[in-house]
C-alpha cells in the first residue's frame, strides 16, 4: 500500500483481491479513479471528492468501488468495496493514560459552537430532569482533565416545565417515556412526552435513499425535543457546578444506559437507522441509533462532534484538547475522541478491544 503527499497532490494506490486501485488526488484540479490502470470515475471540485468504479471479475455482477476524499487538501482518503470498508487513512490514535494523568489538570475543553434551527412540529414536549439521593458510582477518571471544578451534592429536588397550553392539549394521543440512569452522587430521572404523530413521522420516511448516517443528526425536524433535554441537562449542570467533562459524562451515561436492541428485534427490519426521536421513543437501539442519538445532543450543545463508522459499528467522537486521556481521531489537526454507547462503563476515549486497530470513517456533522 502507498501513500504520497505533498501541499496539495495525494495518491492512495491499495490491492484489493488482485486488483489494482489508484486514486490520482491533485486537489484542485481534480480527483481521478483507476481500477487496473482503466479511469473509471473523475470529479473537479476542490474538495471532499466522491467517485465510484466497478471491478470486473468476469460475471455480470461487477464489484462496486466508493471512494471518498475529505479534508482542506483533501488528504483523507476511505475506501469501499461492495459497501465493506477496506481502507481509511484514518486510525484512532491511542494516548498514554498514565502519561496523561500526571499533566497539568484544568484546562478547559474549547467548544465549537454550531448553531441550531428550531422547528416546530406538532406540539411541545414536556421533560422533568429530578437529581435523587441515591448511590454513588465510581467517579470518573477523567473528570478533572477539562476543569478543576469541585461538584456539590445533587439534594432533592424536581424540576417542572411548564404545563402545555390548551391548544397543545388537544393531542388525540401521547407517547410518553421515562428512563433512569446513575450519575455523581445519585439517580437521575427523565421524563419525556410527545405526540404519537411526530414519532409515526419517521416511519414513512424511505432509509435506502438516504447515504450518510449524518443526515440522523443534521436533520431539524426532531430538533424541538433535542433542545429541550440538552438545555435541560445544561440547567442541571450550572445548578449542580458540573464542569464540561461533568455534563458531558452525565449525557453519554444516559445514552449508554438505554436498552440495546438489535434493528431485526426492535424494527422488523435487518437494517434500520433510527432518527434521535425514534431511539428515545423506543427507550433503545442498537449501535447506530445510540451514537446518533449522542452525536445530536452534544451537538445541540455545541460540542465538536462526529460519527465514527466502521465496518460493522459505529461510535461518536467527541472534540477535546491534549490534555484530554484516551484513543482519538484526528482531522484536519483536530482531535475528535472516542465515545462507545452501547453500554455503560465505557469512558471518553476508551475504545473496545474489537475496535482498535480498526479503520473508520468520520462522518461530518456540518450541514
């Protein structure tokens, strides 16, 4: 496998299966593919290139090649064949943790603050966030890395939001959920409810058109209940004296915690993304509903974020500065870390055994 570059002219050559695959990347002027030295597809934008080509092996079925070029010199490079990730130039970067440990703590996290539309749908959605006294889990190690900020005791309290006027009360049927999770010094509830209409919406709409898994989250049309339970764990945090890290951990516990279900199970279908609504409606999903489902609400708060797919999972990474322990993937100089969903227990920038090593593509959040 080669891998040249200069300023602007980056060429991936790999063999896959006997076959020869050459992308010739001269920035901006153009992008080609070869397939055993036969050009199969070019493009002429500046940046972030897509080509497709096709490996003849003889029968009608012909091998289906998609390259995709990313980044200011368009210097990243993913490769499929037949949908099956074979190549990416970027891998996760793993950190010393020791190390780390000893650096100066309190640095900050520097957010990327994206804005966000708000659209109405059919009806407002009413959220309780309630802190308990409860048991305490095991503090997170990484938690005075971002800020050197102490938290208090969570107390007793419940927080109400307003009650839906009359017009909104007039919904002929509502679905309503209620999760709980532990984190700092006790169990967290949260209650969510919405009409059945804004969660039958997505059933309609037809998953094989869409090709990127970032269209789950840059979509707007859920982003009314987003904002409401990510301003809510932003409201608990200034009351309780979270630092970042502290809000952060507290959002990827809820989502982690939430029930894995397979899309055969859950759906009926073999392959079936779900929208952040859907995946808060059905209490679960599997590891692409739940990194959606992260990827917005951090997003929602402003945080650099990004899917990370691979072949056959995916996770979310997160922005974060040097200081932060733990695997990460970096684009353009910056560092996107390493967040699993499916379960709990998994701390930012800690990555499964099965997935190290692995090559991933970084999906974009940007609309």
């Amino acid at each position: 496998m080669k891998f040249n570059s200069d300023s602007y002219d980056t060429d991936f050559e790999i063999s896959y299966e006997g076959n020869k695959i050459l992308i010739k990347n001269d920035g901006p002027d153009g992008e080609r593919l070869y397939i055993n030295d036969e050009l199969q597809d070019q493009n002429f934008e500046p940046y972030d290139g897509y080509l497709v080509g096709h490996i003849d092996d003889g029968t009608e079925d012909k091998g289906r090649i998609e390259v995709y070029l990313g980044g200011p010199q368009t210097s990243n490079c993913i490769i499929y064949a037949d949908e099956k990730l074979i190549y990416s130039s970027l891998m996760a970067k793993p950190i010393d943790r020791e190390k780390q440990k000893k650096d100066e703590k309190g640095d900050r996290r520097q957010n990327l603050l994206l804005p966000f539309v708000v659209i109405i749908l059919i009806a407002a959605c009413m959220v309780f966030l309630i802190p308990k006294g409860g048991e305490s889990p095991p503090k997170d190690q990484a938690s005075s890395i971002i800020s050197n900020e102490e938290e208090d005791d969570a107390g007793n309290r419940e927080l109400v939001e307003r009650q839906p006027s009359e017009e909104e009360g007039k919904l002929s049927e509502v679905i309503e959920v209620n999760y709980a999770w532990n984190y700092g010094d006790g169990q967290w509830t949260y209650q969510m409810k919405f009409p059945r209409e804004a969660y039958e919406y997505y059933k309609k709409i037809d998953r094989t058109k869409i090709r990127n898994y970032s269209y789950y989250v840059t979509d707007s049309s859920d982003d009314e209940y987003l904002a409401k339970l990510a301003d809510k764990f932003k409201e608990e945090a200034e009351k309780e004296n979270y630092s970042d890290l502290d809000m952060v951990n507290n959002i990827i516990l809820f989502v982690q915690n939430l029930n894995y279900l397979d899309d055969k199970v859950g759906t009926g279908y073999d392959e079936y993304p779900k929208f952040p609504l859907e995946t808060l409606a059905d209490q679960g999903g599997d590891c692409e509903d739940s990194a959606i489902l992260l990827a917005s609400l951090l997003r929602e708060l402003g945080y650099g974020t990004v899917l990370l797919q691979f072949s056959d999972h995916m996770a979310v990474g997160v922005k974060g500065e040097e200081s932060i322990p733990g695997s990460y993937y970096e684009v353009d100089g910056v560092r996107y870390y390493y967040v699993e969903t499916t379960s709990s227990g998994w701390e930012i920038g800690e990555v499964p055994e099965l997935m190290q090593n692995q090559p991933a593509r970084v999906l974009s959040l940007t609309k």
